[in-house]
C-alpha cells in the first residue's frame, strides 16, 4: 500500500445549478479533484435526487474525479448505465442488495473504482470483510437523504477500527466519510483515519474559492504528516 492520499469531494448537491459550469470550474482551480455526486431514488431514501442525464451532461466539460454515490434500491439494475454516463468511482449501499460480490466485480471489470456504503445504523463488521475488495469504503456519518444535518459523532469509531484493519492487513481502500463535515468536525473524522471528506454546505455556500482552499489545504496538511 502507498502514501495516503487526502481528497475533498464536494457534494453536487449543494451546488448552485445556474452557475454549476462556473463553481466546477472554480474547485478545479483550486486544486479539488473530486466531485461527489448523491443519486436518490425516493425509496432507498425518501428525497429523490440527481440521475443519468445529469451526469452524462457535466462529463463532457469537467475533468474532475466522479464519485457517484447511489442511495437507491438494488444498485445492480444500474451499474453499466453510471459506468456509461462517466463514474469514476461507484459507491453503493450495503444495505440496499444482496449481489455485493457481484456488483464489485463489474465495477472493476469496467476499470474502475468500486465502493461500499454503510448507513449509521449498519454495524462496520458487516463491512469489514469487504475491504479487500472495495477501493472505498464511504461511512455515513448522518442518516443518508437529507443535506444540512448535525454530524454524529458516535460514527467515529467506526471509523477508526475500519482504519485499524486497513493498515493492519496493509490494504489500499480508502476511508470516505459524508455528512455534516465543516470547520468543526473535519479534524475529528481525519483523527479518526477518514481521507476522504465529503463536504457541500461548507463549501459551495459563502465564499467557494475560499472555502475550497480552506479544506484542501487541511487535507494537503494532513497528506504531508501522513
């Protein structure tokens, strides 16, 4: 396993969608490489959210890193379709299929990157085995669907023994986490092991250029003592 590496995936969905090409823009110039993208169905969670031709549209003009992921009902219907569409990295819930083998070995016979979701209440042993296998492993630190919710602190050692036994076996998955992430909570899930950090309110609202620099140069910070 190499360096970790630290990434600041801003959510899509804070974004504002008049101005979308000018704020993707925008993080790239800062530096940002990747671009987290939520898609809800209205059952997996109960908001519905962005889809296909969103995806599709957005791909032709932005060289970003897409990290889909997909908060919907049997992920597997779908898999080739967000391959097509321009996923870089397909993220999907472990509580949302039972082909979890399967859907892994698609993503990566399409050469990409594949990744599993937990929700709060799944415990991280029922992902744990996986984590040979998955190059991401996203841990939700609020319930999934909503924006603007209060980070749950208690997510946190989830965290960490997911960390323990990525370094411990010498694996190469990364650690995302998504939900309530700012200015008060980033160190609590970077202490924890977290190099991937999933952040919308906190940067696309205000001042974007700022807040995108504020971020990266944490995790930048955070790169060099690794």
């Amino acid at each position: 396993m190499g360096k970790t590496v630290y990434q600041l995936a801003p959510s899509l969905l804070a974004a504002d969608f008049n101005i979308l090409g000018s704020q993707l823009k925008t993080i790239e110039e800062c530096g940002v490489r990747y671009l987290h993208i939520d898609v809800m169905d209205g059952v997996f969670v109960p908001q519905i959210s962005l889809g296909m031709p969103v995806i599709e549209s957005i791909r032709k003009n932005s060289g970003l890193v897409f990290d889909v992921h997909l908060m919907i009902v049997e992920p597997e219907r779908y898999i080739d379709t967000f391959l097509k569409d321009g996923a870089d990295i397909l993220t999907f819930h472990y509580e949302a299929t039972d082909q979890h083998r399967q859907i892994i070995d698609k993503i990566h016979a399409a050469g990409r990157k594949a990744g599993m979701v937990i929700k709060p209440a799944t415990p991280i042993e029922d992902a744990l085995p996986y984590l040979k296998d998955i190059d991401q492993l996203l841990i939700m630190t609020v319930e999934p669907g909503f924006g603007g919710q209060k980070f749950m602190e208690d997510m946190l050692p989830k965290i960490r023994k997911a960390r323990q036994m990525i370094d411990k076996e010498n694996l190469s998955c990364d650690i995302e986490v998504d939900g309530g992430i700012n200015k008060d909570t980033i160190r609590l899930v970077l202490d924890a092991g977290a190099n991937v950090i999933v952040s919308g309110s906190s940067v696309f609202r205000g001042d974007l250029k700022a807040n995108a620099l504020y971020y990266k140069g944490v995790l930048d910070e955070e790169g060099r003592k690794a």
